[in-house]
C-alpha cells in the first residue's frame, strides 16, 4: 500500500518486505509518513512475534497439558502479527487523504465548506489505523496473560519485551486518535474511537501486570 506525500510528491511505501534499515530511513526523512503512527503498528507486531515465539518454544511432551492453550497463542499470535503489519501501511495511506484533504482550494465559501468536509472526513479515516492497533493490543494483551504462567521459563524474559512493546503501541496509538478525534464532526464516529481511547490505560496497567509477574518470576 503506498500513501503518497502531498507537499513533496513523494511516495510512500511500507511493505512487508521492506528492510529495517529502509524503513527507519524513511521514518527519519522530513516527510510526514511513515511517523509514530507506523511506528506504534509496528511495536503491536514486533509484540505479536516476541509472543509467537514464546509459544512455539512451549510445545513438545513437556508441555502436553497446555497444548491447546499454546496453539491458540500460536495462531493468534501470527493473525495479529499480519494485522499488525498491515496497518502500517494503511497508516500511511491514511495520512495522506488527510494531506490530500488539506490540499483542497478553499478560495471561495463553497471550496472552503467542501474542503472542511474532506478533512473531517479524511480524519475520520485517518483515525482508524491507530484505533486498531489499541485493539489489536488488547487482543495480544489476552494472549501474554494467557502464555505468561505456562511459557517456558528459558524464553519467558521475552514476555516482558513483548509486553512493553504492547505498552509502546497502545500508548503511542492514543494521541494519534485522540489528536484526530479534535477535528472529526461525525458524533457517532467521535463517540467510538473516543471509547477506543479510554481504554488504554486498562491496557497499560495489564502490560505492567505482565511484565512484573514475569520479573518476579525469574529474579526471586
């Protein structure tokens, strides 16, 4: 998915198979996308990868009793990861509708009145991408509290990244809606991703829950 950059006529891209270093080149550029958005998606799927892996080392005879619990990590935990990823690119390329919004004339009453009506729009849409990265947190927050008392003690450390990498995603993901939600006119619109808001905190005492119940676990 490609978002193109309205002031400068660059292109976008936020691929899957994008290098690491591609992508932390393109973040650090004075261009408006990629930016903490992306960013805050790809900490949800870094999170969901970390949990993946954890599970995948809680298989085999040892782990016999919990298989089902594991599997459904497992799955889980890569469906995330692939929406996760996903929504980096759709960040982007919501951003620039915003950016094309903007870009609209707005010499006249009836440009300036469509023009507002784009970006309100636009803002409603560009709202979306980090609303589901929240949501997509509060669903691998279910996975570590489900992993965390049978994960393999040897990888378990890893929980604890994967946990503040779910804190970093939701906490970012909240200032990008909270900061859309200012210009959005849609009530029911405001009205739900302000829920979607008001839930991180929630989400952020759990990851904290997490990541001291496995510290306490490996340094007693």
């Amino acid at each position: 998915m490609t978002a193109r950059d309205e002031t400068t006529g660059r292109d976008e891209t936020t691929g899957r198979d994008e290098t690491i270093g591609t992508f932390l080149e393109k973040i650090a550029a004075k261009t408006p996308a990629p930016a903490g958005g992306a960013v805050a998606a790809l900490s949800g799927a870094q999170a969901a990868a970390l949990i993946g892996m954890v599970a995948r080392y809680t298989t085999g005879p040892k782990y016999a009793d919990v298989a089902q619990t594991v599997e459904r990590v497992i799955r889980d935990a890569d469906e995330l990861r692939a929406e996760c990823t996903d929504l980096i690119a759709a960040d982007a390329a919501a951003f620039g509708s915003v950016a094309a919004a903007y870009a609209l004339p707005k010499d006249t009453a009836e440009h300036q009145a469509a023009r507002s009506a784009a970006i309100a729009a636009a803002l409603v849409t560009a709202a979306k991408p980090p609303a589901e990265v929240i949501a997509a947190a509060g669903r691998l927050l279910d996975l570590a509290e489900a992993l965390r008392p049978v994960g393999n003690r040897t990888v378990l450390g890893d929980l604890v990244a994967a946990a503040e990498a779910i804190r970093a995603a939701a906490a970012s993901s909240r200032i990008f809606v909270q900061v859309n939600l200012a210009g959005i006119t849609d009530t029911a619109a405001c009205e739900r991703y302000g829920e979607v808001a008001g839930q991180v905190d929630t989400l952020l005492a759990r990851a904290d829950t997490v990541s001291a119940a496995v510290r306490a676990d490996l340094l007693r």
